[in-house]
C-alpha cells in the first residue's frame, strides 16, 4: 500500500463498502455518512459492489457483475477485486467489510469466533463447534477473512462502534488496545430538531401520507431484519395493549414483508399493521410516530436510536448483551431500558407508562437531546480524521 501527498494535494484514502448506500442498512449508513465527513481533507475514493447515486467529494468505483449466492463466495471475491484495486496509489486504505488488507478495519457486528465459541465451555460442545467449522465452506471462509483482518500489524487500526464489541474484539483475537479505536455512528445535527412540530412534517399529514391512523398511540419499528429486531415480540405485545396502539414497521425486503403481514393477519393484528417498506427517507415515519421500539436481539449501536432521539421520538431499547451501546445510552438516561426484548409484558409496560406520563417523556427526550448533541456527525468524522492523521503520520507521509 502506497500513497504520497504533497504540499496542496490531499492524502488518498480508500474506503471499502460493498453496499454504499444509506438506504442499505445501519453499517452502509454508517459507511457513507462517516465518508462524506473526511472530504475536506481527504481525496475519497469508495470501491463497492452497488451505490444508489453520486456523492460529492467521492470518487465511485462499482465491482461490476457480482454474484449474490453462495455469499462467502462474494465476500472473497470482493476482498480479491478490491485488493487488486487499492495495492498502490492510496495512503490509507479502509475497509468496512471482512478483508485481509486496509490499515484501517471498521468492525460493525460481533466477530463470528466469539459468536461460535463465547458460551462454549464444555469439551464436547467446543469439539461439536470444531467440527461443524470445518465441515462448512461459509464459516471456514468467515472465520479465515475474520483472522486476518484483525490479525497483529501495529500499523494497522481496528475500529469499534461501540465500546463493548471494542473489547469483545480485543478478546476474541488478542487484539493489541494500542491499535483499538472507538468511533460511534452519529447524527446530522440539521436534522435534531422537533420534526413533530413542523407544518411540513406535521404528524396528522405524515400518517395520512403513509396510510395511518389519524387517532391514537403509533409505535414505530425500524429495521432489515425483523426477526432479529424483536418484531415477533412487539406484535404479541400489541394483544396486552389498548386497540387504538398501532405499530408502523419500516424496512424489510418485499418477501419478507409479505411473510409478516401474514403472521399479522394470522393474529388479527392486520388492522393495527402497517409495513411501509423502505423508506428513502424516514423524516415522515418519525414525524408519524409516537415511540421508537427498538427491542433488538442483536445490535451494535443502531443508528436509528441516534436519529429517533433526534426527531424528539421517546425511545424504547434493549439491554447489553442484547445492543452493546445500551450502556451509554443507559448511563445518559436517554431511553426506556427494555431489560429482556423477549418479553411482551415489558414492551406493554413500557409503552402503558410513557404513554401515561407527558412528564415521563419530556424528561427523557431532554436527556435524549443532550446524548445526540455528543454524536453529531461532523464530531465523529473528526474522530475519524485524526485516526488517518495518525497513521499518516507514523508512515511519514504527512504535510
């Protein structure tokens, strides 16, 4: 990996996403948004399988034809292509996506050694993990991309998003602290305003715009994955709760959309329902809404947390081990704390109290306020910038 920069010219960085869209998901928004913020000082080129527009500042460069299934075979294919694409030319190279090259890894979901063998203390079930191992192309591929991505080169930087996966990584591979960062999602503070009170995006006209009720509670669910953002708990808890509480769910592929309007029609939550599909833009889901659930069984630090609070929309979310970056948010009382987001009982709960109490509410968006003005986008791209300066630095390749 070469690069130079001269007087007046500004360092090349490489960036690796293979969906560069914010549309994508939360590590894909996370991915573009933290790009925009470092193209005052940096010249950004972004290699990726698929992006749903130009970006200003950012140079694209599409794979091209991509398969889609087996996926490990994918992920190796685009770790090959943007190797060959980034071995000479650029200063830093960053990579949001299992590879074995970058001086810069962004990691955004839990490393799939601790997943496999985190809870495994017993001989005989370890020895059972082994063999399911190497018996499976799909993890031996994951496993062995996983290795040498956070594999010890004191040149190298390892990104968390969020301070617990930060140490569950230092755990899983002896990762060095030194070469440790954190550097959470964030927020555009043009945005953090009181939507709900705009005329524009005003919650009457949004609900009548995304075909809701007019009258009562909305819930909002937002997310890729249903499953594993606790939809099936939240519709069994709509049964303990009073029939004008409907649920707005957003996101979701068109199959699996259709499979849960026929589990919501199979409980006779079909009238309480709505599944809007993705959404461009969520401004208007969260003008609509009263109260984001986001009883996930599996998150890092959901950048739709960060942009509920931000719209002032009362938040409900789960607890670590469930979202890692539950303990920040925990400390800052910024949300309901959801203790175990299997339970419908607690979601009923804590949709029955912050529905009772303007008070409750109030005093938890004020906190919320303050939580989002420290994750505003412009600070966590700084963050970011110094990290490039610094290694930068130690390559000698300054200005």
């Amino acid at each position: 990996m070469t690069g130079e920069t001269l007087a007046g010219r500004k360092p090349k960085v490489a960036i690796l996403s293979r969906s560069f869209s914010k549309s994508a998901g939360g590590a894909e928004n996370y991915a573009v948004n933290l790009a925009e913020q470092v193209t005052n000082e940096f010249e950004v080129h972004v290699f990726c399988e698929r992006s749903d527009g130009s970006h200003p500042g950012i140079c694209i460069h599409r794979m091209g034809r991509t398969i889609k299934r087996p996926r490990w075979i994918a992920l190796w294919l685009f770790a090959w292509w943007s190797w060959r694409q980034t071995r000479q030319g650029f200063a830093i190279v960053h990579s949001h996506e299992n590879t074995w090259h970058g001086n810069v890894q962004t990691a955004h979901v839990r490393p799939m050694r601790y997943s496999l063998f985190a809870r495994t203390d017993n001989p005989f079930f370890k020895a059972l993990v082994y063999l399911k191992i190497f018996t499976s192309p799909r993890l031996m591929a994951h496993l062995w991309l996983e290795s040498l991505r956070f594999r010890g080169d004191e040149n190298r930087v390892v990104i968390a998003v969020a301070p617990a996966l930060r140490d569950l990584i230092a755990s899983s591979y002896a990762v060095n602290t030194n070469r440790l960062r954190v550097v959470p999602p964030g927020i555009h503070m043009a945005g953090a305003s009181d939507v709900g009170g705009s005329p524009a995006l005003s919650k009457v006209a949004m609900r009548k715009a995304l075909g809701l009720p007019v009258e009562g509670w909305l819930l909002l669910l937002v997310g890729h994955n249903f499953e594993k953002k606790g939809l099936a708990a939240v519709l069994r808890s709509l049964a303990l709760l009073p029939a004008d509480v409907c649920l707005l769910v957003v996101g979701g592929s068109a199959k699996q959309v259709d499979m849960w309007r026929a589990r919501c029609a199979q409980q006779g939550l079909d009238g309480r329902v709505v599944f809007s599909g993705s959404l461009s833009d969520a401004a208007p889901a969260f003008a609509a809404a009263d109260c984001l659930v986001h009883a996930t069984l599996d998150d890092m630090f959901p950048l739709v947390v960060l942009e509920a609070m931000a719209a002032r929309v009362p938040v409900m979310l789960s607890v670590e081990p469930f979202c890692l970056a539950a303990p920040l948010v925990q400390e800052g009382g910024a949300a309901w704390m959801l203790q175990d987001p299997h339970s419908e009982q607690q979601i009923a709960q804590a949709v029955d109290a912050l529905r009772a109490d303007q008070d409750l509410r109030q005093a938890q968006l004020a906190r919320a306020a303050q939580f989002v003005q420290n994750h505003a986008w412009s600070q966590v791209g700084l963050r970011q910038a110094q990290i490039y300066r610094h290694l930068l630095s130690a390559q000698g390749l300054s200005n």
